[in-house]
C-alpha cells in the first residue's frame, strides 16, 4: 500500500505525463489521421512505471484534456465518449505489464524488459485503438464512401495504430537501453 505522500507523487506524475501527452498530440499530422499519435508514449511509459491504475487514470486525463484544449471531433455523444474518455483510457491497460516489466529491469534482464515493454505498447494501443475502430465503424461510415465501413475503418484506424505502435515502441526500447532507472519509483 502507497504511503499519502508516494499517492500524491504518483497522482502529480500522472498528471504530468497526461499533460504531455496533450502536448505532443499538438505535433502536425503528417496525412490526417494516419498520423501517429504521438502523445501514447508519455501515457505507455507511464503505465509501465505506475501500473494498470496510473496508465488508466493518465489516459482518461489526457482524453478529458481534448476537449480543454478544443482538439475534439464531434459527431455525436456516444461517439465523443467512444473515441476520447474511453479509447484513451484504455490504452492505459499497457500498465497490465508493469510488475513483469519492473521485475526484469530490476533483475538486470533486459531482453525480459524488451519483450514486456513491446506487448505493453501493443496491448495499450490495441485497446485504444479497438475503441476507435468501432467509432469508425459505426461513426465516420459517411467517410468510407463505396469501401465497406470495417475495412475503411480497419485501415484508417490500423495504419494510425501501427505507425503509434511503431513510434511508442522505439521510445521505449530508447529507454530502456539508455536509461533504465527512468522506470524506478523514487516515491
């Protein structure tokens, strides 16, 4: 159990990494939505020091920050809550890693920590971006015109995942291989 003050730290790093996440997310896309979405890595990162609580409590914080800072696409109520509370909540399930994560770091095997770091991205970024996808199926069919709804959406969402995926992935292993006591708790 975490003492008052480690909560607070941990509450006050969380918000921290979900403001630059939002940060990040004002990077230009390079074609619309097939860009990465580079602000998941400050939330990953976070997940795989805080755990499954924190990364969740980041990416929640970070998709409430979208409509703060007016960078939400509306089309309906259900849809908003689909594509910014939920999906970005989710992508805070990469914390499910963490304690396999934190073990192989501290035990030095940095392979281990590779490997956990990877699937951590890859599940956080799967669930988010699984959220979206129903959005898109559901929401943004109009876009698809004569191209089926799952496929339009499967690409868009999928070529957006990947290049997430591929851009959270490095930032981790960058890490990992430079600075490792990043991921230690200090409180």
């Amino acid at each position: 159990m975490l003492s008052s003050r480690s909560r607070i730290h941990a509450l006050v790093e969380t918000a921290i990494f979900a403001a630059l996440a939002m940060a990040l997310s004002f990077i230009p896309d390079f074609v619309s939505w097939f860009s990465p979405s580079w602000g998941s890595i400050p939330i990953v990162i976070l997940a795989l020091r805080r755990g499954t609580k924190y990364g969740l409590l980041g990416g929640l914080l970070w998709g409430l920050l979208h409509f703060l800072m007016g960078k939400v696409y509306y089309l309906s109520l259900i849809q908003v809550i689909i594509e910014y509370p939920l999906a970005f909540t989710s992508l805070g399930l990469a914390g499910l890693f963490a304690l396999p994560f934190l073990k192989a770091l501290s035990k030095q095997r940095t392979g281990q920590a590779l490997l956990f770091g990877l699937l951590a991205a890859f599940t956080g970024l799967l669930a988010r971006y699984f959220w979206h996808y129903v959005a898109g199926v559901v929401f943004w069919q109009a876009y698809a015109g004569k191209m089926s709804p799952y496929l339009y959406s499967l690409m868009v969402n999928g070529i957006a995942a990947l290049g997430t995926w591929l851009v959270t992935s490095l930032a981790v292993v960058v890490l990992i291989w430079a600075y490792p006591q990043f991921f230690e708790k200090k409180a």
